[in-house]
C-alpha cells in the first residue's frame, strides 16, 4: 500500500539532519529571513507618527491599525505549523514570505487608493498577520527536524537574533528614509528586500523540483485533520503544555506591545532626540544577547544541569528580570536612562528563545510545529488585547506608566506559571514510550 502522499512529502522533507555545513548555510538564510521578517512588520510602527500626522489618526486609531496586524497573525499559527510539520517548513517559509514581501512593497499604493485610509491600512495589516503568521511554527518544525537536539538553543537564538536584527535595521534605516524622504519609502525598502531573499533561497537552496510536490498538499493541508499524528489529547492533558502555552502567550504579549509603542513613546516623550538612537540602540544589544543566550543554554545542558532548570534560569531572566527594567520606563525623565532601561528590557526578553521556545521543542519534537502555532496564536490574540489596551490606556490617563506595568504584569504571569509547572519531558510519545 503506498502512503499517503503528504506523508511521504514530508517524511522527504524532515526525516534527515542537516550536516554542518547544511546547518550552517540555513542558519545564516534563516536569520537573514527573520531579520527581513521583522523589517516588514515594524515599518508600521516606525511610520506611526509620520502616517498619523499625514491621515488624522488619534491614539485609539493608531492603536487599531497597530493591533490589527495580530487579528491575522493569530489565525495563520497552527496552520503554519502544521503545514511544516507535513510538507517541510522551509518551503512554508518561502512561500509565505514571498506573499509578504509583495504585500510590503505595495502598502503605500493601498493606503491611497481611497479617502479611507484608516480601513485600507487596516486591512493590509491583517493581511501582512496572515502571511507572517505562517513563519514562526515552520520555523520550529524546520529546526525541530533538522537540528540536533544539544544545538537547538543555539540554532534557535541565533537565527531568533534575526527579530532583532531587522527591528534594527528598520529602526536605522527608516529612521534615515523618514528623514530624508517619506514613510513611503520604508515600506519600498523592507518590501524589495525580502523580495530579494526569497529569489535567493529559491535560486541556492531550493528550487521547483521542491516547491512543486509541496504545492500539492497545500490545498489539503490547510486543514488539520481528525486523521493527523497530532496527539491532541495526549498533549492538553498535560500541565506543562498549558505551562508553555501561557508562557509564551506572555512573551509574545509583552515584546509586541513594547515592539508596537517604543518608537511612539520616545517621539513624544523627547520630541528633540535623534530617532536612529532609540531605534537602533536597544536593537542592537538584543542581538549578541540573543547568541549569548542559546550559547549560554547548551553550554549548561552538556555540562550535565536538567533541561527544565536551564529553560527556568533562561524564562526568570527573559520575563522575570526584562519586567523591572520595563517598570523603570515609566519612572524616568531622562532619554539616556530611558533608553538604557528599554534596551535592556529588549535585550533580556531575547533569553525567552533559549527558555519557552526550545521548550516546545523538548515537550512535542514530532509535532513541534503544530504545538508553538497553538501557544503562538494565544500570543498573538494577546497581543492584539495588548496592544489595543495600551492605546487605550496611553490616550486615557495621559500617562506612559500604565503601559510599562501593564507589560511587567502580563510577563510575570508567564513566568510564575512556568516555574511552577515547566516541565522538559517529552509528552508526544505513548505511555509505553514516554521517556520519565
């Protein structure tokens, strides 16, 4: 009897380890595609100011454009992982980021297409959630299959440092565009560029022989399945699923409004600074923090330290010790000290890929994918209440602090939650099989 064919795509696409210099290659392409990624979602945010002067947005419309990106980030997770998991992620990736690309390059044409700005740039922002939401569980599937397990922390932080990286280089640049030309022309650059990858990624490390066998089990894909390896009972009976789960509902809540409302806070908290400063600086330390951090985690699992204790070391300082810093943004008048305190917050919130990330990963490798899209919509969901909720507060008390406690609450839940019931067991395998 011949299997299924999405089973046999991807027993092709994630059977066998990547060697050194695959592993290498990939990890170099994946942190430049999350760089991009993160290029095209934070051209928003940069632009805010500019696009609220230019359309009359208020606060609360500004927080409605900001958060809607996450109302279709939410609904694109467990599909992105589980396509992953049956048709291989990298090819989940391409496509998805080809579709965002294009739809980056053309958001200033949508914003005037008409007198109703307000909706037109909601609506690509939904979409831009959509297509984005498929990246970060193929991402986990891809490396879940590919990765060996005493790397993954490492391989998952670095290629993880791309999220900095590209707010980075939004934050520089854009900052630069916005100055000398329009916001108009960050959009362009964020969107040509990742046009520019994936012509890449298509020409070097994959081609239509890959792509085409994967086509044919989209369509049916989309769909998770009664009939999938998805152990759904086996998996949300456990506490530390849940655990998981809501950890990184946390850390997603958290850095998306800090993400979504920096940028915005240092304009009108010091009108007078240089934007490429608060832009860029505490981007820029998250990035060797992030390497540091997966570097740090194996370094502790081959010295012989439990799994489960080092992801905890790594959450208490990702949510844990990034929160007071958040705290002290709102006590400050100081730009130096400002930016002090929000790149630290930043930088230690990168200590999460080593924590609750590579977690999902010890808890469900054969379905990892499908497993961090379902705590990653929960993130995303928050997020959109985050978000909305921070406008809401900003434009209501007239006050930053509100923001920061709101970020320092949502961060030590997760965290308390995980130190409780954390575990690093696998939970995908039969009862027989379980390993205790």
């Amino acid at each position: 009897m011949q299997p299924p064919q999405d089973e046999a795509c991807r027993d092709k696409a994630g059977d066998t380890q990547w060697s050194r210099p695959e592993c290498q290659a990939w990890t170099g392409t994946l942190l430049l595609g999350t760089c991009l990624l993160y290029c095209a979602r934070a051209s928003m945010p940069i632009c805010t100011v500019s696009m609220s002067q230019d359309f009359g947005w208020n606060k609360k419309e500004a927080g409605i454009v900001l958060s809607s990106f996450f109302w279709g980030y939410c609904l694109t997770q467990v599909v992105g992982g589980h396509l992953g998991d049956r048709i291989g992620g990298e090819k989940v990736i391409l496509l998805s980021a080809s579709a965002w690309g294009s739809i980056t390059a053309v958001t200033p044409l949508l914003a005037h297409l008409g007198s109703a700005h307000l909706a037109f740039m909601t609506f690509s922002r939904i979409l831009m959630g959509l297509l984005q939401g498929l990246y970060f569980p193929a991402l986990t599937s891809l490396l879940s299959q590919k990765v060996r397990e005493s790397e993954r922390a490492f391989t998952y932080s670095t290629v993880g440092a791309g999220s900095q990286f590209g707010t980075l280089l939004t934050g520089a640049v854009g900052s630069l565009l916005l100055e000398w030309y329009s916001w108009q022309s960050v959009f362009y650059f964020s969107g040509s560029l990742t046009l520019l990858w994936v012509w890449y990624v298509y020409r070097y490390l994959l081609s239509e022989k890959d792509l085409v066998p994967a086509l044919g089990v989209l369509a049916p894909g989309l769909l998770v399945s009664r009939h999938s390896r998805v152990p759904w009972r086996r998996l949300f009976r456990k506490p530390a699923v849940w655990a998981a789960v809501f950890s990184q509902l946390s850390a997603a809540c958290s850095f998306f409004v800090l993400l979504s409302w920096l940028p915005t806070f240092f304009k009108e908290t010091f009108p007078d600074a240089k934007g490429w400063i608060f832009n860029v600086v505490p981007w820029l330390v998250a990035i060797p923090a992030s390497v540091f951090s997966g570097f740090l985690s194996d370094h502790l699992i081959n010295q012989g330290y439990r799994a489960i204790t080092v992801r905890k070391l790594m959450q208490g300082v990702g949510l844990g010790l990034s929160s007071i810093f958040a705290l002290r943004l709102g006590h400050t008048s100081s730009f130096c000290e400002s930016v002090v305190f929000a790149s630290a917050s930043i930088c230690l919130q990168t200590f999460n890929h080593s924590g609750i990330s590579v977690n999902i990963q010890d808890l469900a490798p054969s379905c990892a994918g499908f497993l961090f899209g379902v705590a990653n919509t929960a993130g995303a969901l928050a997020g959109v209440v985050g978000v909305c909720l921070g406008g809401y507060l900003i434009e209501t008390t007239g006050s930053w602090t509100c923001l920061f406690n709101l970020v320092a609450i949502i961060s030590n839940l997760g965290l308390c939650t995980f130190l409780v019931f954390g575990q690093a067991q696998r939970v995908d395998l039969s009862p027989s099989r379980e390993e205790l």
